[in-house]
C-alpha cells in the first residue's frame, strides 16, 4: 500500500499547467513539451500522468488539450516552413501524439445492373 501523500493535487496541478500555457503562448519558439518542463522539479513524464489521473476534471483536460494542440500546430508548422525537419516532425508526432500511418482503402462496392430481356 502506498501511504505516499500526494504532492500534485488537482489544486497544486491545474496552476502548473495553466503557467505552462502561459510561456508556451509567450514563445514561439517552443516546439516540444520537453522545452516546458526545463526549470521544473518534476519530469515531463508528469504531463501524461496528470492527463490519465485528471481526466475528469474538465479545466485540466482543456488545458493539456490546449498546450498538445499548440505543440502539434507548430510541429506542422515547423515541418511545412523547413525549421523543422519533415521526417523528426513525423516522429515526434507518432511518439508523442499517437499519430499513425492510415491506409485508405475503398471500400465502396460497385453493383453494375444488367436487365436481361427473354424473348418468347
């Protein structure tokens, strides 16, 4: 049993994320969710904790959406324009924002209709 107190409560964590939001806005040149967490206490790893343990709390879920949004817009961004290369761009989003190669496939079935006339 883990008789551990919890440090990062709802109170302490949504303040946190919120001055995350805050200097991601402020600087453009923030491109990953590392660059965020260089002068805090605690690892990025946190940010996925926070997001699986808070996910009802609808102002955290906002804001970690916010600040994912914001990075993965200028991830494209980044890539599209050169300041980001193209293939770290397509990384950086399948390991961090669970995007994936889809293959379309049509589906769509085509039923061609032949009227057959029987002649007596």
């Amino acid at each position: 049993m883990n008789t551990k107190p919890t440090i990062y409560t709802e109170e302490k964590v949504l303040p946190e994320l919120r001055s995350m939001l805050k200097m991601l806005k402020a600087d453009p040149e923030i491109w990953f969710l590392n660059d965020l967490f260089d002068d805090k206490e605690y690892p990025v790893e946190y940010f996925s904790r926070w997001d699986k343990k808070y996910s009802k709390n609808i102002q955290i879920r906002h804001t970690i959406k916010k600040i994912r949004d914001i990075l993965v817009g200028r991830a494209l961004k980044g890539g599209a324009t050169g300041k980001l290369n193209p293939t770290m761009v397509i990384f950086h989003l399948k390991n961090n924002f669970g995007w994936r190669d889809v293959r379309e496939v049509d589906k769509t079935l085509r039923i061609s209709r032949v009227i057959v006339k029987i002649e007596k």
